[in-house]
C-alpha cells in the first residue's frame, strides 16, 4: 500500500490558524538549604516572560503551632536551627548571606567566588566554635544577654578578619 505525497499547501492554511498562545509555567520551588524557597508563576507569552507572580515561604514545618506551648526560652534552640529564614541579627547571619550571594554566582557560571566565600564563612564558623564549643547552630544570645563571656583575643582576630575580607 502505497500513500499519496503531501503536498506543501495542505498544511499552510492549518499553520495560519494555529495562534500563539500564553502559557502559565511554575518554577520553583528550590531546595530550602540551597537556594531558599521561592516559587515563581511566570506567565509566558512564546518565551517572553510577560508577568511573574512570586509566592516566598512555601516551606512550612508548623514551627509557630510548636511555639505556642512554649516559653521563650524553650524557643530558642528552633531559632537556630531555622537557618534559612534567619534574621540579619542572627549569630551566623553573615555566613548564611555569604553563603547565598555564592549561589546565585554559582547559577550563573562564576564557579571560583564559591571556594572563596567557602573559605571566610570557615574562618566565621571558626569564631563561633570559639565562643559556644558549637560551629552551626551555637545558641548564643539569650533572654537577658548571652551564655558566655567572649574569649580572650577573639575581638581582635575578628577586627583583624574584617580587613581582609574583599
């Protein structure tokens, strides 16, 4: 059985009809240790992004329905550990803000200021072990001030870590 060739104008008048039509497309969310949650609802006109919806803070673990029986004191420890919606108060904020910055560096190509940040976020986990024994999560400040007195020297190798950081 032998079919028949097609022929070249069967199909312009079906490509005419064919419109370009809008596309909602998701995107996200990332992984929260990596690159924080965020989600993204693009609207795409062909691959032009003509409208982008974000929706921040899809991650939800019911820390807050855990904290209502709690004193405050009992909630510090959560603070800590909930490193990627820490505040710019925080013990390891810098760290945490370093270690963002790299990646989005990273997702663009720039592989080499990640080894570096990697680096001086090392040197700042460091001082922390230094003041609370603890690298990640060390609970410093409580209610009423802090658990343990500074260090001897250590003020002086932070002043002296300031000035080399680019």
């Amino acid at each position: 059985m032998v079919s028949s060739p097609v022929q070249s104008d069967d199909y312009k008048g079906k490509l005419r009809e064919k419109a370009l039509e809008n596309m909602i497309l998701n995107f996200g969310p990332q992984h929260p240790a990596a690159h924080g949650v965020l989600r993204l609802v693009l609207k795409l006109e062909g691959e032009v992004i003509i409208k982008a919806m974000p929706h921040i803070g899809l991650l939800h673990r019911g820390t807050e329905k855990l904290m209502e029986h709690k004193t405050y004191t009992q909630c510090m420890p959560f603070m800590d550990r909930l490193d990627y919606v820490t505040m710019l108060c925080s013990e390891q904020a810098f760290a945490n803000h370093a270690f963002g910055v790299t990646t989005h560096a990273l997702d663009i190509g720039a592989m080499t200021p990640l080894f570096w940040l990697f680096e001086e976020r090392e040197k700042l986990f460091e001082f922390n072990e230094r003041v609370s024994g603890a690298r990640m999560h060390i609970n410093y400040f409580r209610p009423g001030g802090v658990s343990y007195d500074l260090p001897l020297g250590l003020l002086d190798d932070i002043y002296d870590w300031g000035g080399e950081v680019p």
